[in-house]
C-alpha cells in the first residue's frame, strides 16, 4: 500500500532565504502525527506545500499517490490563526455550507444532500446546537468547531489542522482534541496536528513530526523529543525534561523560549 505522504527531499526558499532544506517523511494512512517546532521554523509553509497552495523550491510530495494539487481534494484544511469571519452575520451553519458549495460569501444554495452533509459535520463536532447563531457571536472554542466541521466536510481522508488549540482554554483544547481523536478512529483519516505544545496530544498522536533549524525529524516520541536529537536539529543544545508524565523542551542558553512545549 502506498504512504498517506511521501516527502523527498523537500526544500523551500523565498528569495535568497531557505526556511526548510531537505525534509523527508512517510506518513502511513490513519496516522495521527504532532507537528511541532518554534515559530517562524516553516510548519504554516510545509502545510501549504501540501496543499498546493505553495510550490516547493526542492523535491517532491505525494499524497495518497499524486500530486498536492490533485490530492488536495481529499485534504480537509483548517487555516492558522483567525479567517476573516469575525464580525460576518452568517450563522455558523450558512458559513459551512457555504464551504461545502464552495463558495465563501452569499446565500448558498442547498440540497437536501448538502444540508444533509452539513448536519453530520457539525453533528461531529457537537456544534449543532449553537450552529444558527451568527458566527461573530460564538467562542472561540465554539468557532473552532465550526471550523473543524468545514474541514469534515466531504469525508476527506486527511485533515491539517494548523494550531487549532491557539488561544482556546484547556477545557475547549481537550474537546476539540478528542473531536479530532473521534474523526480519526471513525473515518481512519490521517491527521496532520500542527501545536505550539505537545502535552495536550501525547495521549492521542502516534509519532512526532518536529520543524527547527530549517530540517525536520519524523519519529515516535521517545526518538525525536530527546535532548540529542531535538539538539542536532536546533544546531544548539537543548534539554527535554520530562515530570509528571508531561514534556517540557527547554534551551540550555535560555533562548528558546519558543520552542518549548511548556506553557
Ligand atoms: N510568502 C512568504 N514570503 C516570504 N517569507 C515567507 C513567506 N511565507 C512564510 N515566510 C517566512 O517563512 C518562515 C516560516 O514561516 P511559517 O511557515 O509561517 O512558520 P511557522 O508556521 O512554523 O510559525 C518565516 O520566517 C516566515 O516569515
Ligand atoms: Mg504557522
């Protein structure tokens, strides 16, 4: 069976500056990978390189055996940060529709089918009860189930989600997570899981995909969370502490504050 992904020697520059320089993974399908790494290390962009939103300087991805624009199809995406829907009048239910269709602003026009498939997504991810209320109006944690919903839409079989967990409290983190869990063991989906920390995904995730110093190190936790490896790929030393079955990734000269999986 053919991988879920495959990155060869993936590298990527904007004009004189690399952000990554050969990346290489196999993500089996049904995987859930942790992708984790400092701001600024090139997460946002190697997701967008699967999407085909962004062409790769180097090397070559395949997903599910084509190409990033092809496959992007079966990609369900939720973008970094927040989508410009802030102060829309549209309910919650309208905007996932309005995904569905394709289409990001207006009425959409519905189907039985359409309506049918916009109930399962926010059935999902239990946001069927606030789902009539104008977006503008909900939570955060609220909002990033709406969004989670739209990346549902048409059962695709991955999701990259990047920082969904961002500025939601640990109650609304723990239920978007075990959402996500849920997609996965239901639908076998492969799930791309970008954080700033690890600790909320150890229990759910199978391996670690970590981003730093412009490479990347794909493994199980115990392989790449280690002060020698994460050391190697920072090019300065780092130290991993582990206490109270949490992780902590900290740089001995301070200066990695970033990096680090605590909070
Ligand atoms: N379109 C672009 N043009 C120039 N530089 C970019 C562009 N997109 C991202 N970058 C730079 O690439 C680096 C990695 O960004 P990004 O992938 O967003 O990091 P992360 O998601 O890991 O925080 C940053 O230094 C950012 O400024
Ligand atoms: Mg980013």
């Amino acid at each position: 069976m053919s991988a879920a992904l495959l990155i060869s020697d993936l590298g990527v520059s904007f004009g004189e500056t690399t952000v990554l320089s050969g990346v290489n993974a196999e993500i089996r399908a049904g995987e859930f990978i942790g992708v984790f790494g400092p701001n600024g290390a090139g997460k946002t962009t190697l997701m967008r390189c699967l999407l085909g939103t962004l062409r790769p300087s180097q090397g070559t991805i395949s997903i599910f055996g084509q190409g990033p624009v092809k496959a992007s199809r079966e990609i369900g995406y939720m973008p970094q940060g927040n989508v410009g829907f802030e102060s829309t009048a549209l309910s919650a239910r309208a905007l996932v529709h309005a995904a569905w269709r394709g289409e990001k602003w207006g009425v959409p026009w519905s189907t039985r089918e359409s309506r049918a498939e916009v109930d399962r997504v926010l059935e999902i991810t239990q946001a069927s009860t606030y789902a009539d209320r104008p977006f503008s109006v909900l939570s955060g944690g609220e909002r990033q189930r709406v969004m989670l919903a739209q990346a549902l839409l048409g059962q695709p079989k991955m999701l990259v989600l990047d920082e969904p967990l961002a500025s939601l409290d640990p109650k609304n983190q723990a239920l978007l997570i075990e959402c996500i869990a849920e997609v996965k063991r239901a639908m076998n989906a492969t799930i791309l899981f970008v954080a700033h920390d690890m600790n909320p995904l150890l229990h759910v995730m199978d391996r670690v995909f970590y981003i730093a110093g412009g490479g990347a190190l794909l493994g199980n936790i115990d392989q790449v969370v280690n002060s020698e490896s994460l050391s190697h790929l920072y090019k300065f030393p780092i130290d991993v502490v582990r206490a109270h079955d949490r992780v902590f990734i900290v740089s001995r000269e301070g200066n990695v504050t970033e990096a680090a999986c605590c909070d």
